[in-house]
C-alpha cells in the first residue's frame, strides 16, 4: 500500500548521521548482555540490578534513509514492490536504556509505549506493532528499507518487525535484542522451525533453555504477522529510556 498523506503529516529532519564508535561493554555484565555488535557504538554497563545501555540509534548498516552522498547510502534492494520512502532521515539520537539485569515476570502485565520498548544487539531501537495509537503497521510497513527500518519524525532508525540486517548476521534463532523489561528477543525461528503464534502467550513469548540461557528464561520471539515483536505488553516490569 502507498503511504498515502505521510508526507503531510512529518517533516524531514536535517540532522547528520554519524558513524557508530566502537562498542564498550561491561566485563561484569553478563554473556548474552555482551553480545552488542562491534560497529554498534554501544556503551554497556552493569550499574547495581541495572543494565544501562547508551546508543546514538545509528544502524551498523546501510540504508537509503541515510541521503544520497552519505558513504552509508544504499539505494532500495528490497522486495516490496510498494516502498515508498518516507521524507525523514537517520541522525544521531542520544538513548539511555536503563533495563533489568535480572527480570522477573510482573503480577501485572504494562502496555508498551509507542516509541522505544527495547533495544537490539546493533543499538537500534524496537518499537511496537503500532504506527500511532491504536494504529496498525499496514501502510507503514512500505517505507521500511530493505532492513526493515525506517526513521520517525525526530529521526530515530528503528525497526518494528524483523531486523534482517542482524538476523543475516546472528542467525534467525540468534538473539537480537533485549525489550525494556530484560527479557531477551529472539529471531522468527526455533529448532529451525518459524515459531507459530499458537506457541506464544499473549505477551509474545515462552519459556524454556536457549543457547545464551541454558537454564531456561522467557523470552519474546520476532514473528513475521503482527504483533510481531510483543503483544499485549511486557512480561517484566519494564526499566526505562531517556533522550
């Protein structure tokens, strides 16, 4: 579907993007939290019960949203045949995330905001199913680039759905992330098999051993329908994030 009236209603952003510095990652933090990308720009430390993450959102991959002339340009590759750019482009953002080290699932599920629920192993932000309140992705979806992101109006990369970039890179059963409660994301497949929504409660997620966490965790998983990434909230109580 075209992004019929998106123009009208964000305004493109002229902040330079800059390239990610080398990741910094706590020794005391434990394995899966080290496993930030190296190009990622990442500073990752263990503060008490809190993993706070700081990221400039710059992909560790190219993207036409980066401007023609930008080193990082990379014109449309994708397969939709109904992309359509959106007027933004990237810039560096300045993210603190400030996550659960040891997450534990809460007597009450919280809604996840729009904006960003989590991050991933690149330092890019998730975001929910929504394209605002209440709406769905539908049209939205065809000004992902061919890494299925996209930036907002304040020119925040991030992705929604699958992050193809690091599922290429990390495997599609790999760990891509972790949302805001500390619960880690892992890719659309389990055991080489696409994990079916049926598996999952409503929060979008189970519990059993992975390879990052052989005693077993709950964890989300990424799906390719909506809600693709969490459903009716967070399973842990959700840390927070500021700009």
């Amino acid at each position: 579907m075209p992004l019929a009236g998106l123009a009208a209603l964000v305004l493109a952003c002229s902040q330079a993007a800059t390239t990610p510095s080398a990741t910094s990652i706590d020794a005391n933090l434990p394995a899966p939290w080290k496993k930030f990308t190296a190009n990622s720009g990442v500073v990752a430390t263990l503060e008490g019960t809190t993993v706070v993450v700081r990221s400039t959102a710059i992909p560790d991959h190219k993207s036409p949203y980066f401007g023609a002339g930008d080193a990082r340009y990379e014109a449309y590759t994708g397969t939709n045949g109904a992309f359509a750019i959106n007027p933004n482009r990237i810039g560096t953002q300045s993210l603190t995330f400030r996550i659960p080290v040891a997450p534990t699932a809460a007597a009450t599920v919280t809604a996840t905001p729009l904006g960003p629920i989590g991050v991933a192993l690149n330092g890019v932000p998730f975001f929910n199913q929504y394209a605002g309140p209440n709406q769905p992705l539908t049209g939205e979806i065809n000004s992902f680039d061919q890494y299925n992101g996209h930036p907002q109006m304040s020119s925040m990369y991030h992705y929604h759905v699958e992050p193809l970039s690091l599922t290429a890179r990390l495997g599609r059963e790999g760990l891509l992330g972790f949302l805001l409660d500390g619960f880690p994301l892992y890719g659309p497949l389990e055991n080489g098999i696409a994990v079916a929504e049926a598996g999952l409660d409503a929060q979008h997620g189970h519990t059993h051993a992975t390879a990052d966490y052989p005693a077993g965790t709950y964890h989300y998983h990424v799906t390719a329908i909506a809600p693709y990434i969490n459903g009716a909230g967070f399973r842990g109580t959700p840390g927070t994030v500021s700009q």
